[in-house]
C-alpha cells in the first residue's frame, strides 16, 4: 500500500525561497502556517498552498520570482512518482480483488461434487435400513409368531418328552399334517434369520446399515465443512472489495491534489521570472475537478456498497490546461455469482431438524418414519463436525448416568442386531444377573416370562451401548449392567 505523500520540510521552505517577492511574502506572513504545513505536506496541503500563492500573486497583479534551480521541478516529479504509485497500488488492489473472486468461484465448483456424494450415500443409507427393517420384522413375525403359535397352540408336548405317553393328547398326537406344518415354519424360519443376518452381522465392528450410515454423516459433515468455508470465502471476498474500494476512493482524491500541484507549478514556471502570472491559468487550476461513477455517498460503507453493486468504480479526471485529455483510473468488482447458505453454519449433527433432513425421522415425502426404525438411527456422533470436515471422532463429555442393574420395559428384548448374543443362564432373574457379572463381556441379557418350556430363559448379550430401544418382543424383558 501507498503511504501519504510527505513533502519534506526543506522542499517547502525551497518553494517559499524561489517566490521572493517581498508583497507576496508580506502578505504571506502566514507563513507560520506554511512551515507547519511543510513538517507534514501531504498532497492536499501542498496544493492549497500553492494555489494560495498563485492566487495571492494574480491578485497582487506581482511579477513571478521562480528562477530555474530544480526545485520546483523536484516537486512535480514527486507528484508524478507518487501518481503512478497510487495507480499501481491500485492495480494491487485489482489483482486482490480477482484472487479474492476466483479463491470463491473455485471452491464453490467443489461444493456441487460434495453435495452429490452426500445425497447418495443418504439414499443407500435410507434404503438399507428400510430393507434392514423389512428383514427384521419378518424374522420376527415368523420365528417368534408364525412358529412359535404353531408350536404352542392348542397343546404342545414338553420338551423333555420321553415316551408316547408324553406326547399323547397333544398336536403332535391328534392333527394330522401338524409335524410337516412345523417343518414349514421351521425352514421359512431358517430363511428369515438367514436373511436378517446381512444386516446383523457385525464385521470390523459395524454392521451393514451402520456402516452406510458412518459413510452417510462423514459425507454430511464434508458437505457441511465445504459449505461453512464458502461461507467464509464470501466473507473474505467481500471485505477485500470493502478494502479496495475504500483505498481506492482514498487513492483516487490524492491523485486529483497531486495533478493540482503539477498545475500549479506548470503555471509559475510558464511564467517565468519577473512575469506576472496568468489569472485564466491560475483559475483552470482551481477549477480543476474529477468525477466520480457511481457517486460519492455520504459514507464510506455506502460508497463500498454502491461500487460493489455496479460492479466496477470509475473516476476521470479534468485535462490539465496543457494536456488534450484528462486522466481516468477504474476498479473492477466482479461479482462471483454464488452465494453464502446460512443454514449449514447453524445446523447440528442430531438436532430434531437434522434429523428430519437427514431421513432419520421423515422419510423422502416428509412422512415420520415408523418409530423402531428411528430408534435405529442414533447419529454416530452428535453436535459440530470436526473443523476440517475429514469426519474425525469428536469426543464426547463423560454424562453421569444409572448404575448397577436396570429392568428395560417389559415386552421388549435385545435384538441380535443390537448385541451380539454370547450365552445363556440360569431360567432365575437373580442367578441370571450373577451370572452375567461372572461373565466375561456380559454387560445385559434378555429373560423370558412367558408359559413356554424353552431351553434358557436367560439368554446374555454382549451390548457395548445402551443407545437403543428395545423391540416390541412378546414375554420378554431385557435387563441391562451399567458400570
């Protein structure tokens, strides 16, 4: 950036010495204000001051003192050195302007790729826990209805049947074609479970949906990350025009004092010494003005404004009365033609409208998803993405909770799909709990409290959370060991 223009101290005492003439010097007797002036001259004081003298000396009808010793010369070449400095550092100003404009347009070109993958991989992940649920509630309406209904309706034999006097009276007995049907059930059974199985089975520990959805909220949070940053570009973006526009308005006005002090120096020296100076070439020097477009507003922040909306600003310049045309210098304020969506800096990664968006509540026609299937959605990870949006684990804060054992609600069980199933225990709740915590990894268990003779009624499970609900499972009850 360019500095204010500084004429030292010794050139403007050089300017007072070459005018001797001693009327104009009396009258001058402002000189105090001429050497303050001359410890700070920026181009404006020079210009006033010069203007002063040539105007005292038209009025005063006084010959011109100005003898040829470089002085004056000095000056304008100063002005002309500080002109194109001012030009260049506007230039500058330009080129940031274009970085700042192409650093948002490039980034922006990535958002559209990062967004595709995110709407893809949220479809596979809805997709997969819509058929995941399918799978599951047929393995339960066969396995756990259809054929255990047929087992135990009207009679069954017990299990531990020895002889045909145990099995007497009972369907197994008495229907004919019950043992075929409960063969049936057994292999549709089979099929079911098999089927549930691609979505239960755990491998490097993730199931199928779940890692769909791992690979759904890694893209979220990229989306999101990319988004955010576009945000911010346009921020930069737009201060760097703030500051342009503000430099150049600052730039542009010095330019206009610094053509004035070449005026007037052209106009002494064309008088030479011991020539009364021009009035009408005085007055062109006063009256030289500049334009600008859009137009100077009464602030700062409106002028910025007014230059952004235009998208360029423009000031031109009054030729000096020796030049055939003026002078114009321009700044050009491209618009990128994106913009900031706000939304993305305030969403948050399990929020109810997160949610809702995501397909963890509402399917794709904003319908609610049935519940069981939501109770399946738990966001890996919940509040702000990782700053770099590379999808990094975010720790979570220790939340004090229930200790010791706790009785789930009753009717429901612990699904393979929840944890894994790692043996069974005493059919007695309290041998079962003691059982469990002699067990290495058992951390909950499912227990059985219908009429059934079944082998165990204490089944263990392997749960490594307890962020779950439970489904709807008849004569169950699931039990669970906080630490």
């Amino acid at each position: 950036m360019v500095k204010v223009a500084i004429v030292p101290f010794a050139v403007v005492t050089a300017i007072k010495d070459a005018v001797q003439d001693s009327s104009v010097m009396l009258q001058m007797r402002q000189s105090d204000a001429l050497l303050a002036a001359s410890a700070s001259s920026s181009p404006d004081q020079l210009s006033a001051l010069l203007q002063k003298q040539a105007t005292d000396m038209v009025s005063s009808g006084g010959e011109s003192p100005y003898t040829d010793d470089g002085t004056l010369d000095g000056i304008k070449g100063t002005m002309t050195e500080l002109i194109q400095e001012l030009k260049d550092d506007i230039g500058e100003g330009q080129t940031k302007i274009n970085d700042a404009k192409e650093n948002v347009v490039n980034h922006h070109k990535t958002i559209g790729g990062a967004s595709g993958r995110a709407a893809s991989s949220k479809k596979a992940h809805f997709e997969c826990r819509a058929a995941e649920d399918k799978a599951l509630q047929e393995e339960i309406t066969e396995c756990d209805g259809d054929l255990m209904n047929h087992w135990t309706a009207p009679k069954m034999p017990k299990c531990d049947a020895k002889s045909i006097d145990d099995i007497m009276g009972t369907r197994v007995w008495t229907e004919e074609g019950w043992g075929a049907e409960l063969d049936d059930h057994v292999t549709v059974c089979k099929a079911k479970r098999k089927a549930a199985l691609v979505y239960t089975t755990v491998t490097e520990g993730s199931n199928l949906c779940d890692g769909k959805q791992d690979d759904f909220e890694d893209k979220w949070c990229k989306l999101q990350y990319a988004q955010v940053k576009n945000c911010a570009n346009i921020d930069s973006q737009e201060k760097d025009y703030s500051d342009a526009v503000t430099a150049f308005v600052k730039h542009s006005h010095m330019i206009a004092s610094a053509r004035k002090v070449q005026c007037f120096i052209d106009v002494i020296q064309a008088g030479g010494a011991g020539t009364q100076l021009t009035g009408t070439r005085v007055q062109a020097c006063v009256d030289l003005k500049y334009s600008q477009s859009p137009k100077k507003e009464e602030t700062v922040e409106a002028t910025v404004s007014a230059a952004v909306l235009a998208g360029k600003i423009t000031v031109t310049y009054d030729a000096l009365p020796d030049e055939a045309e003026g002078d114009s210098i321009s700044l050009d304020l491209p618009k990128p033609g994106v913009d900031c969506k706000e939304n993305w800096k305030t969403a948050v990664r399990g929020s109810t409208q997160w949610r809702k968006q995501v397909l963890y509540s509402h399917d794709l026609d904003n319908k609610p998803i049935l519940q069981r299937i939501q109770d399946r959605y738990t966001p890996k990870e919940t509040g702000a993405c990782p700053a770099s949006g590379a999808g990094e684990v975010t720790i979570q804060p220790v939340v004090e909770g229930p200790q010791g054992w706790q009785t789930g609600t009753p009717n429901t069980a612990i699904h393979n799909y929840h944890c894994p199933k790692i043996g069974y225990g005493p059919d007695n709740v309290d041998d079962c709990k003691r059982g469990c915590e002699a067990k290495t990894g058992c951390t909950a268990f499912n227990f059985y409290t219908g009429p059934l003779h079944l082998a165990s009624k204490c089944v263990y499970r392997q749960c490594s959370t307890f962020d779950f609900t439970p489904y709807p499972w008849t004569d169950q009850q699931p039990y669970f060991l906080y630490d």
